[in-house]
C-alpha cells in the first residue's frame, strides 16, 4: 500500500490512460507530474478541474494527448502558454480539449463517484453545448429541461493529502475540491502525501479516505510546491510569476524541465534543485 512514488506511477499509470490530477488551490500533485514525466507516460487524456503549471508541463513536455478541463491558467499570473502552444500551434504535438464549466465537471465527478452514467446539472445555456460534451434531459417528475454532462471516470486518480497512517488510510484538510470524488470515481488511485504518521488525529473539517478506495500510497514531502499544503508550508508566488517567463520560451522550457525535472530521481533532488539554482544564481 505505501510504495514509492516512481513504483506507484510505473504499475499503475499506462500509456493512454484517462489521469486525473485533483487539488483545488492548494494539494496539488506536483510530485507525482513530475514523476509521469520523468517516466515518458504519452497519449494521456488529462483531466482537470483547474488546469495550472503542473500541466502546462505534462503538455509542453509531450504526455498528453487531449485535456478536459473547466478553466485553464497559470493563476494570479496568466496563460499557461505550452498549453496555448499546443492548441494553437500543435507543438510538441496537437492537443485535442474538451472544456465544460467547473460546476459541470463537479457534477461529473459526482457521477463516476458514484457509478452513474451521467451527471445533471442547471446551465450550460449559450453557445457552450456546441462546443463540449453536453446533452439536456427533462426531469421526470417537474418537466423542467437540465443540462447532463458525461461521468468522469479517470483510469487514474491521483492527488496530494497531508497524512497518511502505516495502513494507507489518508487524511486531507483546508480547501477541499473534488479529491475524494477523482479517488471513487477513478478505477486506480494514488495518493501522495505529506508524511506518514502512526495514528491520524482528527481534524476539523477534514476528509479521510481508507486505505480500500486507495490502490498506493506514495511519500512526498513538498509534493505540492509551487502550490501549498495547509498546515505544512505556504505557495510559492514567485515560482508561478516567475514560470510565466520560463514557459514562453520552447527551449527554455525544455531546458528547465530537463534540469529540474527529468534529471532529478525524485521530489527531494527536485526541491535540492530549486535550491541550487537559486544559490547559483
């Protein structure tokens, strides 16, 4: 149950897959992006509530072959442009997107959580349903016409938690997005986390996953930078500010990931990284 995190994401993320990374401003799997890159997974279906840099690099450095998504951006900063690179100019390669609103994509969460085929919603009016995936179905007990979106069911869900125990039961706290719904609604999970305790204490206002929804546990400290960890440490607003520069450039892109990323073995020689580059510098 708790593995590393380069055995998690060898066994149990394919080429091809559907993969879904979940963290809503803060737990997001950084670690466990760089680690589908370092291992050359191609042809995946990302999918996203809140696309932001860790997929602008799964993207700009060639994974991916289709994003669905609900809003795309590097945030409080601007455009993830090796994603704008890829829609607009195919490089490295086209990327195919399927872009729905984030109550949709909350309610198609709920729906593969869930084991149903479809999830039901009120929107989706304009000239957004001739773009997307949508249908509308009329409540059998009011009349009333509703938006239906498609399931999300991942073949890999993935995100970060703050604690685990020494059986895999991990516990998640602050902002809470659609984890626990990637985790029930994907066919295999991995979480990351932030350390592995003996016993969880409760927390107010958190979510505990058991270790039968989990198929691996994998340790990483500082496994969402740039994004935070409640309780552990803060975002790193330079680093977004500064990836907007990074990312406009091909090959300084390539160069950095290169650097950073796939020349690193795991989470902790990422970080040593940063660290010498900003020494060095």
């Amino acid at each position: 149950m708790i593995v590393p995190l380069h055995d998690a994401i060898r066994d149990l993320v394919r080429d091809g897959d559907t993969v879904a990374l979940e963290g809503f401003t803060h737990l997001i799997p950084h670690a466990a992006g760089h680690e589908l890159a370092r291992q050359g997974k191609s042809d995946l279906t990302l999918v996203r509530m809140t696309p932001d840099v860790v997929y602008d690099q799964l993207i700009g450095i060639g994974c991916a072959r289709k994003l669905v998504f609900s809003w795309g951006g590097n945030p409080g900063v601007g455009s993830l442009h090796r994603l704008r690179d890829a829609v607009e100019k195919g490089w490295p390669h086209q990327l195919e997107i399927e872009e729905h609103s984030h109550a949709g994509m909350a309610a198609a969460y709920a729906a593969g959580a869930s084991n149903l085929p479809f999830g039901v919603l009120r929107g989706y009016s304009g000239d957004l349903p001739a773009h997307t995936r949508v249908e509308t179905v009329t409540c059998p007990f009011t009349g009333e016409e509703l938006a239906a979106v498609p399931s999300l069911r991942p073949d890999v869900g993935i995100i970060h938690a703050q604690q685990a125990d020494q059986r895999g039961n991990v516990q998640l706290w602050g902002i809470l997005g659609v984890q626990k719904e990637t985790v029930l609604a994907a066919s295999r999970a991995i979480v990351t986390v932030e350390e592995v305790v003996d016993e969880l204490e409760p927390k107010p206002g958190a979510i505990v996953l058991p270790s039968w929804v989990l198929d691996a546990v994998s340790l990483a400290p500082g496994g969402a930078h740039p994004s935070y960890a409640h309780g552990y440490y803060d975002r790193d607003n330079d680093f977004y500010v500064g990836w907007d520069e990074i990312s406009r450039d091909r090959d300084r892109f390539r160069a950095w990931m290169q650097r950073h990323v796939l020349d690193t073995a795991d989470v902790a020689e990422y970080h040593a990284s940063l660290v010498t580059e900003v020494t060095t510098a």
